[in-house]
C-alpha cells in the first residue's frame, strides 16, 4: 500500500491550528485506511489523544434524537478502547435523558491532559433533527476548545458539508448560510492515485515476486482507471489471481489488463454496484444524461449537482465535465441503456450486421443505412 497521509500535510496544519474540517471522498478510495493511520500515528507521537468511530449506527430516520445521542456516545467509547490506553479512555456511557454528546465529550476531554483529535466517520448518514443535532452540539463546544472539549473535529463521508442540507428536512433550513457546522475551516477532498503512485504501488508487487508491470501497462491501468483506488487494486488482482493464477513467471500484457476490464463490468462487484446505484438520484442522472447526449447545462462550478457528481467521483474535477474514467465511460452508458437492449428483440434476427468474430460489419451496416 502507499501511504494514506501523504501529501496530506494540510490536515496536521489543521490539527496544529485547532480547527475544525470536512474530509470527503467517494466509497472505497482509502478514506478509513486514511483516519486509522492518522489516530495511531497521532497516539503513537504522543502530543494528543485521536480516536476514530463511525456515527453509523445513529444512522436511520425513524431514530430519536435521545437514542442517536446515546448510540454515538456508545459507538466513541467502543472506539476509545481500540485506540486508546485505559488512561486516555472516555468515561463509560451513562443512560440519561439529558446526557448529550455534547456534555460526554466536554466531560472527557475535561479530564484529559492532552488535546484531542476525534474523527467522525460516516458522518452522512446521519438524517433530519439528528445530523443538525451533532452538527450544532459540535459548534457549541468549539468556543471551549481544547481544555473542555476535542481540539479538533474532522467530519468524514462522501459528501462536503454543504451537501448535508440534502439529508435535512426541506424546512429545516438552518443548514443554509448560518450552517451549524459552520466552525469548519477547510474542506479536504481526497485524490485519486496519480499515475507515479500505481508504478509505485505496483512495484511492490514486481519487488515481492519479479513480475514487473511495465510502464505501458500502468498507462494504461491509469487511462482505464483514471487513478480510482479501488480500481486500481481490482484491476491488478484481477490479472494476477484471476487471469494469471499467480503464476508470477508469466508476462503481464495490454491484453490481460483489456480481459480483467472488461470481467469487471461483467461482475460488477461492489464498487461498480454501488456506482451504478448512484445513477438512480435524479441529480446524478440528470447532469449524466447530459454529459452522454451532449445536452446544454449548467457546467457552472458552483452548479450543486455537478459538485455533488465530482465529489461522489463520477464526473471529472475539470472541465469539460466527462465521466471521469474509462471503465465508469463503459459500464454507465451499458447501465443506462439496458431497458433499450432488453427490447430490441430476439438476437436471431440481428446477427446479419456482426461478423463471426462478435465485431460489427461496418459495410453492411452503412449499404443498410444507404437503403434507409
């Protein structure tokens, strides 16, 4: 693996300054990996105490804001006995109507002799009063930071703070301009791989067992990929357990790499799964839709559908707005058009315009388009 926290120097600047930050990227592009080595290198150093835990289990809109409260406190003091020595431990939970996360933390944090750094997880996934409930009990303690309350506070999941007004009730709108996180400092959106990061990520392998990926076939894992962590991982395992057997004597080439593609979208393993999912918000599908038909839209960088399809990883960070990588370029069109191929008919009839080797014949396409 490469190391998560490189060139992540903003968020030790934003620990060191005591702020408060947003950490958001799409699923599986590293950001737990990221918060784990960020805690225990933080605990390890010893100038604070850093615990990760995910406020998941608060996350489903029937739950009350008393319960949510009491399964986040709950879920952070699990989390503190994975992170922590029993000395920097939070207090146990106590069962009370009017305890809040709030208090727990001014509690713990009172008790404490170093600064804390606490790393919410899976931060939207909270709905409605819950999430506007952690977001404001956050901002009341940041006044009483660090003596009384954590000194810095990072919310991580998929999306950017201002897209949380979307888990809100249309009339809660108290997460317009006076947000109740609006303490937060930066907003970090984690990258993907550049193409030097798989050659060096790759080279790991190549030093454990001699089979070299050369630098045309990373190319092309990057033009394939277009740096998707998980990705660029399904890619290479797919090669070499799948394709090769890891028999690590064998060559790799541009036609493995062009075999484990295309097994990807076929299978359509969780990630692609998860993406494809994504295509049904009406938000997603529409700036999509556009991008594919090449249909006038506002492209405008402040145009709220276009950052929320960027920061999910859909769409490219530049423009022109495309579909940010090869693969996503093939299995989102397929997706979409699915109900088409479904009715076009009995396969039978069709087979005049393929040839024997399943690639269209042109010629006989165009005299057919002529006579039409």
């Amino acid at each position: 693996m490469i190391d998560p926290l490189r060139n992540q120097n903003i968020i030790f600047d934003m620990i060191g300054k005591r702020q408060y930050f947003t950490l958001h990227a799409p699923r599986q592009t590293g950001k737990t990996t990221l918060l784990h080595e960020l805690a225990h290198r933080l605990n390890k150093e010893g100038n604070y105490i850093s615990v990760v835990f995910s406020v998941e289990s608060a996350g489903y809109r029937s739950i009350t804001e008393e319960i949510a409260n009491f399964k986040i406190i709950n879920s952070l003091y699990q989390a503190c006995e994975f992170f922590l020595p029993k000395k920097f431990l939070a207090p146990k939970p106590v069962i009370t109507k009017k305890y809040s996360l709030q208090d727990y933390l001014n509690k713990w944090a009172t008790a404490q002799t170093k600064p804390i750094v606490l790393l919410l997880d899976e931060i939207d996934s909270l709905y409605d009063d819950v999430l506007v409930s952690v977001l404001r009990q956050l901002r009341n303690g940041f006044q009483i930071r660090p003596e009384r309350f954590p000194s810095t506070v990072a919310l991580v999941g998929l999306r950017d703070v201002r897209e949380y007004k979307t888990k809100v009730r249309p009339s809660e709108a108290s997460l317009g301009s006076g947000s109740p996180f609006n303490i937060k400092a930066k907003s970090i959106l984690l990258g993907t791989f550049t193409k030097e990061e798989i050659a060096e990520l790759y080279s790991q392998h190549t030093k454990d067992t001699g089979q070299i990926f050369s630098k045309e076939v990373v190319d092309r894992i990057y033009e394939l990929t277009g740096g998707q962590p998980w990705l660029v991982n399904a890619i290479a395992s797919e090669i070499i357990v799948e394709i090769l057997k890891e028999d690590f004597t064998k060559k790799i080439t541009l036609e493995y790499v062009e075999s484990a593609k295309e097994n990807l979208i076929q299978r359509r393993d969780t990630h692609l799964d998860s993406l494809i999912d994504k295509l049904k918000e009406s938000r997603v599908n529409k700036v999509i839709s556009a991008v594919i038909n090449g249909d006038l839209v506002d492209f405008n960088t402040y145009n709220d559908d276009i950052l929320y399809c960027r920061d999910l990883g859909i769409v490219s960070e530049t423009n022109p707005v495309q579909i940010s990588n090869e693969i996503y370029r093939e299995i989102i069109p397929r997706v979409l058009t699915d109900p088409f191929q479904a009715a076009i008919g009995d396969e039978g009839k069709r087979v005049w315009y393929i040839n024997p080797d399943g690639k269209l014949d042109m010629d006989k396409l165009l005299k057919a388009f002529q006579i039409y």
